[in-house]
C-alpha cells in the first residue's frame, strides 16, 4: 500500500526487464538434464537442432499471428482490417500518449505499451503487472494512470521508461471494493479531471448503504491527485465508455442494461449528460422504458433523462469514441463508434461487432449502422469480442479485443 504519494510496495509489480527474458533457475549437478553432460559431439548436434528449432518457430511467428481470421470481418465498402498485434492478452481500453505510444488495460492484470511506427507495431512492452482487473488506461501530463478496481495509480514519465517502468505511484485507494462490475473505463476530460465511474455491484439492486446511489451505479470525477471525487450522473447501472463531443464538450456514455428481463428487453445505452445531477434511472427504469419489476414502482420512467440511442439488448455496449480525423469519407466527422462486446445470456447470441451511430450534437436524429462484424460465425460461436475503439492522428480507427488478445487497425482507401 502507499499513502500520500509514496510509491505501492505490495500486490504491483512490473516488468524490468526486456519482454520474454525471464531469470534462469540454478540447477545442481543432480538435476541438470542429460543432455547437458552429454559429450562434446552429441552437445554441438542438440545446440544445431536447437538453433534450427528456434529459427523456425521465428519464421512461423507472423503466420501464426495471421491466424486470426481477419478476413471474415466485414466493413463498408473502401475500408480494410489488419491485425496490429495478436500478443495483447484480455485487451481492454486503449489510450495515446502525446509522443504516440499505445497504452492498453486488461483484465488479465497487465497494461501494455505498444510502440507504433507507420501504422505499424515496432514493439511491445508490459509495463506494469500485478494489478488488479486494469482495464481504465488514460494518459495526462506525462503520465499513464490505471483503474485497478479500488485503486487508481499512476507511471510517471512512462514513455522513456518502457523498458524500465517505473513503480507505480498511488493516486487513490478509496474506491469501493467489490469487483462486480468493478473494473473502470477512465479518462480525462477538457476541464483536466480524471472521470471515473463505479458500477451497481449486482445485476439490479439499490444497496442499502447507499440510497442515494451517489457511490455506486454512477459517473464521477476526481482531480488528477486523486482529490475532490464526486458524483456527476446518477442512476449509470455500468458504464465502460465515455467521451466528450468534439463540438459541445458534453460527455457521452454508454451503459450497459440489466439481466433476466428476457432476450429483447432493456436496451443497452447511449447516453449524453447534459449538466451535473442528472439522473439516468438505474435501478427504477431501465433503457429509458422498461419499469423495474421490483424497484420500479413510484418511479416512472418520465422522471428520468432518456437515451440519445437504444443500441439493442444485451449487446454489452463498451468502449465508445467520437470519429474527428480525415481519412474516414465526410460523412463519419463527428460518428460515434461503439464497441459491443456481446451477450453472454441471451437464447440468441447478439452484438459481437463495432457499430456506428450519427447523431446531431443536442442528441438528436440518432441513427445507427453496422460498421464491422464478423467475429460470430454463422454457428453462434465467437472467435473476437470488441471491447474498445480508438482513433489515431492519421485517421485509422483501433479496435481492442479482449477474447482474440488483439488489437486491430482499419482504414479507409477510395474504392
């Protein structure tokens, strides 16, 4: 633990040495294998087939990066998929730092740092490990913070360390504990706070101990030094993606509805706040029109703002972003994409794929399109799961996905 400021001494740890070199255990005489007590012959013939083994799982590294199968992804006409890397395990929300390397969370416990040249991965790094469930990565003043459940800590100076991270420094330890959906999507806004949210610690539920709903089931925010969080939207059942309209500066977010309502019924969100205070209705109402059979009486869905888009149920809408770059044709300035990871407790499995929603900046005449899918076969089965998407400076859009491992990159090229 760490308090005020000092750096974590205990559960964080990261990698300081290069990726895929790990400390060699000392053996005795009695357990070194046979083959190292061999005669000089036999010890130069196994150290060949060794070499010869190793330059042809080197040769086969790309292809078996290429196994995914990418072309199956299907995209509006003109634009193209890639596989920036397949080595990215549990990938989760990504971010960009201000020289350009791509930052990913996870909930396996590590956050990544990709080092990008010409659209391209020139390498990869694990720069902190040990944490629990990192999904959130954002990046501010020079520093990388990462949501770990409870926690939020931080990398100072991370882009000149990637081979040397530095301990992570704590920035809060005071969120709640519980881990049902208690991983965090972050990210600073333009007034220079951190946004972070705390999702309902159940399916549907109002704990006891917070009536109010101002610590759980809602969006906050904090100073970058962990002080001054407080509540901003009420009633945000699980939100793990959120961004801010490139021309009102409002904040847009997507929440995911509840379960065991049945396969068609309440429709994940897409929600804009308007002002601080606002209440979006979880656990009363549920997808701007469904009363809830336990919590809903007395509380009518009218008293709740609505949603700008119902984007289906259960499609387990994640990681969202406002398209501003070039390379896309006129039409995508200022669209919306979604990731939707996709349902786990539906008769008839739904999302799996990236969606595109055009809307007016006031949230009005929302529509939404398909833009990429693909990663559920014909048989139900899935071999992807989007879970977050990410423009670049040149106008590419990433999509990180947590089942896969990977990062993909689209593009667009006049067809």
């Amino acid at each position: 633990m760490i308090h005020g400021g000092r750096a974590l001494e205990r559960n964080v740890t990261t990698n300081l040495a290069s990726p895929g070199k790990r400390p060699q255990p000392r053996c005795s005489r009695d357990t070194v294998p046979f083959f190292a007590r061999a005669s000089a012959g036999a010890t130069a013939r196994l150290r060949t087939a060794w070499l010869a083994l190793a330059l042809l799982l080197l040769l086969a590294a790309p292809f078996a990066r290429a196994a995914l199968p990418i072309d199956r992804i299907k995209l509006p006409p003109g634009f193209h998929i890639e596989v920036l890397s397949a080595e990215v395990p549990g990938a989760r929300e990504m971010t960009l730092s201000d020289s350009g390397i791509l930052y990913v969370g996870s909930m396996t416990g590590d956050v990544y740092a990709l080092e990008l040249k010409d659209g391209k991965l020139a390498k990869r790094h694990v720069v902190a490990s040990g944490l629990t469930m990192p999904v959130g990565v954002a990046w501010h003043d020079g520093s990388l913070y990462v949501s770990a459940v409870s926690s939020i800590v931080r990398l100072p100076d991370i882009d000149r360390h990637l081979d040397s991270p530095p301990r992570p420094v704590m920035v809060t330890d005071a969120l709640p504990k519980e881990r049902h959906h208690g991983w965090k999507f972050i990210a600073f806004g333009p007034d220079g706070k951190l946004y972070v949210p705390q999702g309902a610690p159940c399916n549907v539920c109002l704990p006891p101990n917070d009536p109010q709903r101002t610590h759980f089931a809602m969006l906050g925010r904090m100073d970058p030094d962990g002080s001054h969080y407080e509540t901003i939207a009420r009633g945000v059942r699980n939100t793990v993606g959120f961004a801010w309209h490139p021309q009102t500066h409002e904040l847009w977010f997507t929440d995911n509805g509840r379960d065991m309502l049945g396969d068609d019924i309440p429709d994940d969100k897409l929600n804009r706040l308007a002002h601080v205070g606002e209440d979006f209705g979880f656990p009363y109402c549920h997808g701007g029109n469904v009363p809830d059979p336990e919590f809903g009486a007395g509380h009518p869905c009218s008293g709740f703002t609505p949603p700008v888009a119902k984007l289906g149920a259960h499609v387990a809408a994640l990681g969202m972003r406002f398209y501003t770059g070039t390379m896309f044709p006129a039409g995508y300035a200022n669209s919306i994409f979604i990731a939707e990871h996709g349902s786990w407790n539906r008769s008839k499995k739904a999302g799996y794929r990236v969606v595109r929603v055009s809307v007016d900046a006031n949230g009005a005449n929302a529509r939404q399109d398909v833009f990429a899918q693909g990663w559920l076969d014909g048989d139900e089965s899935q071999w992807g799961r989007p879970a977050d998407v990410l423009p670049l400076p040149d106008g590419s859009l990433l999509i990180s996905d947590d089942y896969a491992g990977a990062i993909y990159r689209v593009t667009y090229s006049k067809p």
